[in-house]
C-alpha cells in the first residue's frame, strides 16, 4: 500500500481541479445565499431558506460553517461576509427558540461561531459558542454518564452516536478555560459510545436507550437507518470521524482504535463503488444512496491517515480518495447557476410503510454534504485548519 504522500501526489491534479470547481461554485453561492439559512435546494436548484420557522434546525450551522471554512483558506470577503450574516441571522435561534435546542448545538455553533472566533478573534462570536457550549454541558446525566440527544419525555434517556461530532465543542470549552469539567463531560460520553453504540464487528447501533440511575443500555433503536440492529451508514461516518476527533482533542488510544474499527466496517461494505448505501445492512433492492456518509467518512479517514504510521495511514487515505472521486464523478454538481454541489443526500432510509421517499429526504442535495465534501477537499489540498 503506497503512503499518504504518495497517494496525495499521484491524484494532485484531480485534487486541484475538483478544488477550482468548488471554490468557483461555493463563491458564487455565497454571494447569492448569503442571507438564506440554507438546507436543501428547491425545484429550482436554490436554496430553501430555514429562516422562517426552521431557525433551530440543527443543520443550520453547515452554511456559516463552510463559509467560514472557506475564508480561513482563501481569505475571500465574500466568504467572510456570508458567514458573519449566518452568524447574525442563528442568533434569533438563541434568543427566541433556545427551548427548542439540543445536543446538537455544537453542528449549529462550533463550526460557525467558533470557527470565526478562532479565525478572526470576534469576540462576540467566542461568546456565542460558550454559550452553546454550556448548553451543551447541562444535558449531561451526572448518574448514567451520558449526554440526552432530545427534549421529548420519550427520549429523555436516549443517547445518539451523532453527538460525537458536537463534543469537540466542550473540549474547546475546557481549553478556553483551562478548566477540564467540560473535556471530562466529552470524554464520558465518547467512552460511553464505545462501551454502548460500538459493535463487536465495528457497526453503530444509531440510538439507545439507559437506564436512568445506572447509565446501563436497556434497548436500541433503528433510527434513521433500516431497522433495529442494522448499520445505518451516516451513523457509521459519525462514528469514524467522531472517533478520531475525540483521539485528537485527547491523545486517549482507545477513540484512535474506536475510529480505525468502525472505518474498516465502513470500507468494507462500500469499496464494491465507493458510494454508501443509506444502510449498510438493508436489502439490496431497492439501491437507496446516501452521499453525505461517504463524505463524513472521508473527512475521518483523511484524519487517520495523517495520525498513522506511513503504510496503514496510506490504507486510509486511499480509501478516502476513491469514495470522494466516485462522489463526485457520479453525484457532483459544479454549475454555478444552482445550489447543489453534491446530490444523492439521504436523511434516512425510507422505511415501508413508515416512510416514503419523499418523506424520508431521500437523494437530495443537503447542506452538511456539501460542507463536508469541502472539508475533504481542503484537507486534500494540505489545509491545517480543524473546524471541529
């Protein structure tokens, strides 16, 4: 297996020219969407706008965050402007709709407002993630050790393998303050997704349930993939990238090992085409895709190809590199006229008779595909800077 350098120079000239699509894209969509909180797009191909009535949607940090992502690389007002209006407009969010918020404030908050706070030093933005953060930190369960995914009375004792990517907020919290309160919160709950979610065989179980005294698991559930017991592919790319952020923030082995398990599972059940199924254990018709997991999972193993010895690391990095060329190659939009960069989203597999595929979202442009097939491609192109 060739290494990572290697792998990165022999694609270079895929990787630049990917990267000029993209950015000539992403810059002309800042300048069109720079006041739309922007999801998926409409029959047009523009983005609809969560503004009105959907300000709390926990997607609605992906359109600053890229944006802020963007101007940290090229440094480009547009970006910059687009991002800080984002900023602006999510503040109605914590205002008037801070009952309607979750565990996934670190999705919304992080990557915008603490992404330009680490950018630009604003500290206005510094205040809106503390703030977000802290939030974050109440939903702890001092006696099950574990962070609560929602606010309904039903899933009061629910955990979901998608916080991961919003403890790296509350790492960012201790080192803010040099208090490790909020880093040992993140770290109970990424131990408990390993002992919880992770499968001996390196699939996710989306949520479970605890008891709520003891923190013990009393029942999972399906979620957004298939069923009960099978591996919805999103909640393996949280975990691939979840993981390694966790190893990152904290130098602990056993998040590296966590992450490196469930990236085997990950690629072993999609390097037929590089391009994830909605799940991974679902029948095999109808063929149901979901882009936004392979791009998440390449933003991880591009992690773990940095972090590891030359010859595994390059086992990442490959793998990253096929799934992001056979995403782009088969779902990629770089049209400058229209919104959507990357197609073929999925939210959830659209179960019979619970969902239908309209109503399960599925092959659409979503906004956290392309914020995360940007990430990856900036990481390509060597950018050092970690949202997360």
């Amino acid at each position: 297996m060739k290494n990572t350098a290697q792998l990165l120079a022999e694609n270079k000239a895929w990787i630049d020219e990917t990267y000029e699509k993209m950015e000539k894209k992403l810059r002309a969509m800042a300048v069109r969407s720079r006041d739309v909180v922007a999801y998926g797009v409409d029959e047009n191909g523009l983005h609809r706008d969560m503004k009105e009535g959907r300000i709390s949607w926990w997607t609605n940090g992906f359109w600053g965050g890229l944006n802020a992502m963007m101007y940290e690389y090229t440094k480009a007002d547009e970006y910059l402007a687009c991002a800080k209006s984002q900023e602006k407009l999510l503040d109605v969010a914590l205002r008037e709709k801070y009952l309607e918020l979750h565990h996934d404030v670190g999705f919304q908050w992080h990557i915008l407002s603490g992404a330009l706070y680490r950018i630009t030093g604003d500290p206005e933005s510094k205040v809106r993630n503390f703030f977000a953060a802290n939030t974050l930190a109440g939903r702890f369960n001092i006696d099950g050790g574990y962070i609560t995914a929602w606010n309904g009375k039903k899933q009061i004792n629910w955990t979901i393998i998608d916080s991961l990517m919003n403890i790296p907020q509350l790492y960012w919290l201790s080192r803010e303050l040099g208090d490790d309160r909020y880093k040992r919160i993140a770290m109970a709950q990424a131990d408990m997704a390993i002992c919880d979610h992770l499968r001996d065989d390196g699939s996710i179980a989306h949520i479970v349930e605890h008891d709520r005294e003891t923190g013990e698991p009393v029942a999972t559930y399906g979620g957004q993939g298939y069923a009960e017991g099978t591996s919805w592919s999103r909640g393996q790319a949280w975990g691939v990238y979840g993981f390694v952020l966790s190893y990152i923030h904290t130098g602990e082995e056993r998040y590296l090992n966590a992450s490196k398990q469930v990236a085997n599972y990950f690629i072993a059940n999609c390097c037929d085409d590089w391009l994830p199924r909605i799940d991974f254990r679902a029948p095999a018709e109808p063929v149901y895709y979901d882009s936004t997991a392979g791009v998440i999972t390449a933003c991880g193993l591009l992690e773990l190809g940095k972090l590891l010895p030359e010859n595994e690391g390059g086992m990442y990095t490959h793998a990253a590199i096929k799934m992001l060329r056979a995403i782009a190659e088969n779902f990629g939009n770089f049209d400058t006229d229209n919104d959507c960069m990357i197609g073929y989203g999925s939210e959830r597999y659209p179960v019979p008779g619970q969902f239908d595929e309209k109503k399960a979202g599925v092959h659409m442009s979503i906004i956290y595909g392309d914020y995360y097939f940007a990430e990856a491609i900036l990481k390509l192109r060597g950018s050092e800077f970690l949202p997360w």
